[in-house]
C-alpha cells in the first residue's frame, strides 16, 4: 500500500503516520515542519517528501517522486481566528493554500493504483460556522466542494474518495484559537477512528466522527 | 435605499439592475466590463463604480465612494470548465477572487445603515457537482461558508445577509459550459424572483429558487 499522507507534522498528521506505519509497505510523509518531519520519517523508516502546497512545480515533483499511489491522505491545514472586518489578504491566502489549493495541486498530479483512496480532513460545517473563523469555514468547504467534483472525475480510474467530518481536535491548529475545548478529541483516537473508516471495505463517501 | 450592485454588468447582474432602478434611491453600480457598466450607468441614471474585486485597495476605495449601504447584492461570479488533472492554477485564482474573495473583500470595507441587507448569489451545490466544475463549486462553497460566518458576525450591527440558491440561469456565463441548459431560467425572471425574495419583510436567510 503505497501511501502519501500530507500534513504529517500537525497533530493529527503525526498521529496518523504512527497508525500508518506499520500497514502501509511505502509511507512518504509530506509536512511544514523539516524537522519534526526527518524525525517522524526516521521514527517510523518512512519516507519524508517535505513540500511547499502553494508551489505548483514542488507538489508535481512530489507527486512524481512518490509514485502511483493506493492511499493518498491529507490531512494539511491552517486556521486563524479574525472577523471578517479585520480579515487580512495574506491569511486568507494562506488558508485558501492550505485548506484548498494545496489539495487541488496534489490531485492535479497525482497518479494512482487502481482501488485507489483519497481521504481528506474536513469538518462539520455547522460545527465551525462561528464568529471569527470566516477564511477557515470558506477554505474548508471550499475543500468540501472540490472533493465532491473529484470524486465524480476520478471514478473511471477506481479512485474512491472519502469525506471525513471532524470534530474539535485538540491539537496545535487550536492555538490561535485559545485552545481546543475540552470536549476535544485526542488525536491519536482521532487517528485511529479515520483509519478505521478509511481502510474500511467498502470505504464510506463520508466518514462522520464524533 | 442606498443600494450597491457587484457584477452589474452580467446577465442577472443587467436584469437586477434594471428592476432596481425604480425602487433604489441611489443605486451604485459595479462590474467588470466598462463599456456596458457606462451603458447601463446613463441608461438607469445611477452611478457607475467599476472595481478589481481581488484589488484590496480599489474595493476599499469603492466602499469609501458608496458610503452606509442599504442593500448590498453581490452578483459578480466566474466560472470555468476544466477537468481536476487539467486544472490552471490562475483560473482557479480568477474563480476564487470573482466568486470567494471579492466578497470577503467588500464585507472588510462595506460600511451599512441599521438594518441594512446583503444578499450574495449562489448556487445548489449538487446541482453544479458535475465533473469539470471543482473550481467554481469550491468557489461558490468557499463564498457560501463566508456568508454564514459574517451573518453571525454582522447581527449585532442589524445587518442581515440573505444567500440565494440559484438554477442554471441563461445568462453569458454558460459560455465556456458551451450554452445554457433548455431548462435555464431567462434571467428577467431570475432578477424578478431574487429582488422579490431579498426585499421580503423579513428577508429569508435563504432564498431558494426554482
């Protein structure tokens, strides 16, 4: 199972990579941070393909780098907290990147095994929809829209996609936030419970955590 | 009614302009093409205010000129058919500042009287989940997250937003989907059905038409 996680430095993406480790024969792990990510990478003799999402020409390389594919996870994102009066330009850019464009560059090249997965970290829409998280929401579901189209493009090839819906996590990604609240999952149930659905026969469109 | 239409110059954007020249006390109008908003301008005896939508300080700018809205209709948009693999990173950038940041940009700088009104046009998102389309629905979803977001922000100041779902509407964006479906609706009734809706006391949060 050659697999690609994306965002494997983040607090679920370390988690996941640990999960993932011991299932996938080819695991590259992709992240932001150079050093966590040698490190992971050597932990768990896996692959680190670290890249740059907003870069077209660093992500068509990975993809080729790491070849056909049967599990592509990305599990990539940034959030900030502003209301929409002192949104910034550039954090919304950042965030569109993260959330948004940096998945559609990777499915753009990505080249895939038959039966092949795509899992992609979303949230519950109504979960999120509050004061202050406008470019997260809109990049989120931006991300929500893409997958939906995706999924139709890439079923003559056998590439199944999956949605997962996540509740608060308590990782890193809260700390502009305040903090995650204290019904947060931990991450590494989180990780185990999108791992469970995702190599799940047959694989649900839409995998809701709670 | 001081009242500010964006993407004036497009087929519902003409039709919606025309039906509020009566009913706006002072009626402002926005678009990409020049030629047509001057046209439309002298016709309607309302003021053409031409805008770059992902320009920040032309869409600060514009906000300054109209002063406290009454009514804000946002009804720019791209759109734009390709296939995920084919996808060309400055379309997906042209959609997302038509569709998604445009508007994240005049709620920055849009300055409303009590009560006033937005009402941003959208789509059915299974409607336009059809391959070829990600950019636009990631865009329109993108633009759809926002507007749930800013409606919670902006009740304190008694503004109210209203999203309306639109059906395939004939109107020149359907030209790079090669025309309109038979089934589209003529955009006069469109603009008559939108206004309808958005000048209802009370305005529907969401205003689905058929």
């Amino acid at each position: 199972m050659n697999t690609l996680l994306i965002g494997a430095t983040g607090g679920i993406g370390q988690a996941l990579a640990r999960h993932l480790a011991g299932r996938a024969s080819r695991l590259w792990l992709s992240g932001r941070n150079g050093q966590i990510l040698a490190g992971l990478a050597r932990d768990l003799s896996a692959l680190a393909v670290p890249a740059e999402l907003g870069h077209e020409l660093e992500v068509q390389a990975l993809a080729e780098e790491v070849g056909p594919l049967d599990l592509l996870l990305y599990a990539a994102g940034a959030v900030q907290k502003a209301g929409v009066r002192e949104q910034n330009l550039a954090d919304l850019e950042r965030l569109t990147t993260a959330n948004l464009t940096g998945l559609a560059l990777l499915l753009k090249y990505a080249r895939f095994n038959p039966q092949a997965r795509v899992a992609v970290l979303g949230v519950y829409p109504d979960l999120v929809s509050v004061p202050g998280l406008s470019a997260y929401v809109a990049t989120k579901l931006g991300a929500e829209g893409l997958v939906n189209v995706a999924r139709k493009e890439f079923r003559r090839e056998g590439v199944r996609f999956c949605l997962v819906r996540l509740p608060a996590v308590a990782t890193d990604l809260w700390a502009p936030l305040g903090g995650a609240p204290k019904t947060a999952l931990h991450p590494e149930v989180a990780a185990v419970r999108i791992l469970e659905g995702v190599l799940a026969e047959p694989m649900a469109d839409m995998l809701e955590i709670r």
